[in-house]
C-alpha cells in the first residue's frame, strides 16, 4: 500500500467518527507506527485535515468543531492539468517528440496515479483540447539548438530572418531567457550586432553553429525590465501608458482580462477605462483594432493617430 492509498484509508476510517488507535491503523495499512505519523502529518501539512490526537485514549480523529472535511477528489490544478495534457499531445505524436523517449515514463507514472485516484487518465484527451491557435511552426533542430546554448551558457550564431522589415541578417547572440508567448516561443538574448537585449521570434532563427564561446549573462533584473515592463511580447523598458475606453458589450470582456501585470481599471458610466504601460505599439495597436468600435484611444496622441491611421487603411482595402 503507497502513501496515496494510505493516506484515503485513514481519511476513511477517521470518517467514521470515532477515535482511531494508531495500532490499528498500523494494523491495516501493515505499516510502521512511524510511517503513518508522517502521513497524519502529510495530511495536515498539505490538505488541512483537521485532525487531532487523544492522548488520553491513545487515538486520533476528526475534530468535530472544524466542520465536515472531504480530500479532494482531484488533485491537478488547472495549470497542472494543462501541463499534463500538453504532454499527452507531445508523447501521442512521434514527429513533434524530440523529449518523448524521456517524457513517456513520466507520463504513464502520472497516469498510474490518476487510475488509483480513480480518474480514467484517457478521459483528459477525450474531455480537454488544447488548441493552439495561430501557433507558428518551430523546428526541431532550432529549438534544441536554442535550448542546449541557453543552458549551457553558450554563444550562439544565427541567421535570422525579421518580419518587420522582411530582412535577413547573421547575428551573434547570447542567449538570456526562453519565453512562451500566446502559444509561441520567443528567444530573449544580447545582441552583439545591435549591442543590446532583443526579442526573437524562434520561429525566424535559422542556426548556423555554437562557436563554444562563454555567453556573457545579464543582470536578471535587466532582463525583468526589457520583458515584462511594457505591453507585449516586444516590450522593452516601458516609457508610455495607454488609455483605452471600452464599450459594451467589449467592456464585460475586458474587464476580466489581465493585459498586463501593472494595468488599472475603472469603470466610468457603462464603459470601462482600461490604463496599461506599453514601450512599442505596435502589438498593442493590433490588439485595439482586435475590438473594432468597442473601444477608443483616450490617449496618448501619438498611439490615437496610429490606430486611426490604420483603420483608414484598412477602410481602404474595401470599395464602399
């Protein structure tokens, strides 16, 4: 009998109401009397069972005044619970598996322990999905290049080929932090050619070799800065705030979403002001177009004219 197991017996033998001997637990779970303090103990630290020992008759139970207490049926959070999803797409595709040799045993350990909770581990890929919208392709190759320079501390030489302008250029980079950004990935390192911290888009880095060079690291606090400081996912060091009014039925929306760690809101009338940082704007006029008329710029000028300017655009691809 594992501890899981242990640990629902007594749940339900202090249930019944009465007041347990320890030898009678150590009894049935043929367990030492010390092993089964520690899952009492287990019990208390991480569930909160309200249990207590009568040391006067030797024995333990529920404490009646706590009120009713029940273990939890299932123990995933829900990040839990996306993580060990995600991982059954991983392992259910050979293609995509470049860790499935090492992620498959983990992942039947965690199915056994879905079973003995009760819970049917083929039922998570037959109840949830995970869709991957506007996921980019990523090779194989790069991503695993990505990976063993940035842990070990490796320079790195790329081609990378930017959307912005259409343009590619071989870049020395040192890599600094890998970044999952709304289902794609995105490599933050220095930059020797622009001599500073940039942004890549993993799905444009074509690598071209690991020199074997030391990457110089940086200040994580710089790297908090260049990352999460601002709106988006090419962030850096925020030096502006946008004032966004939305209106019904959008504002609802809004109003239980998280733009961004420093956001404020407020709700003015019906509509609601949202206020976040932002550096460039360029996400974040795609994300105000995203809300058609349910939203307007309040300010600042400069990020008002450039969605203006964008539905003017955009107007124009059409014959009214």
């Amino acid at each position: 009998m594992n501890q899981l197991e242990r640990i629902y017996r007594i749940d339900a033998l202090l249930q019944t109401g009465k007041c347990i001997p320890l030898s009678r637990m150590e009894e049935e779970m043929e367990k030492s009397r010390s092993s089964i303090k520690r899952d009492i103990q287990y019990m208390r630290d991480y569930f909160d069972a309200p249990i207590i020992y009568n040391k006067q008759n030797h024995c333990y139970r529920y404490d009646a005044d706590a009120g009713s207490f029940e273990l939890p049926g299932f123990w995933l959070s829900q990040t839990e619970l996306y993580a060990l999803r995600l991982l059954q797409e991983v392992t259910d595709t050979e293609e995509k598996a470049a860790m499935a040799p090492f992620l498959v045993p983990v992942r039947e350990k965690l199915d056994k322990a879905l079973a003995k909770l009760g819970h049917d581990p083929g039922l998570i890929a037959r109840c949830i999905q995970v869709m991957p919208v506007y996921q980019r392709q990523l090779e194989r190759p790069v991503f695993s290049a990505v990976c063993k320079a940035l842990l070990q501390a490796q320079v790195l030489d790329i081609r990378y080929h930017g959307r912005g302008e259409d343009k590619i250029e071989n870049r020395r980079i040192h890599p600094q932090k890998l970044i999952q950004y709304q289902i794609n990935w995105y490599l933050v390192a220095h930059c020797e050619l622009r001599k500073e911290l940039r942004t890549f888009s993993m799905d444009r880095i074509s690598v071209m070799a690991l020199p074997g060079l030391p990457a110089e690291l940086i200040d994580p606090k710089k790297i908090k800065e260049h990352t999460e400081s601002g709106f988006g996912i090419f962030a850096g060091k925020a030096e502006n705030t946008a004032f966004l009014r939305f209106y019904q039925p959008n504002a609802r929306w809004v109003k239980d979403e998280k733009w961004h760690k420093n956001q404020m809101t407020r709700w003015d009338g019906d509509t609601l002001i949202l206020s976040l940082p932002y550096n460039s704007s360029t996400e974040l006029v795609r994300e105000i177009l995203r809300h058609g008329p349910g939203v307007k710029v309040e300010s600042p000028e400069s990020l008002k004219k450039e969605v203006v300017e964008a539905l003017q655009k955009s107007l124009g691809n059409y014959e009214v």
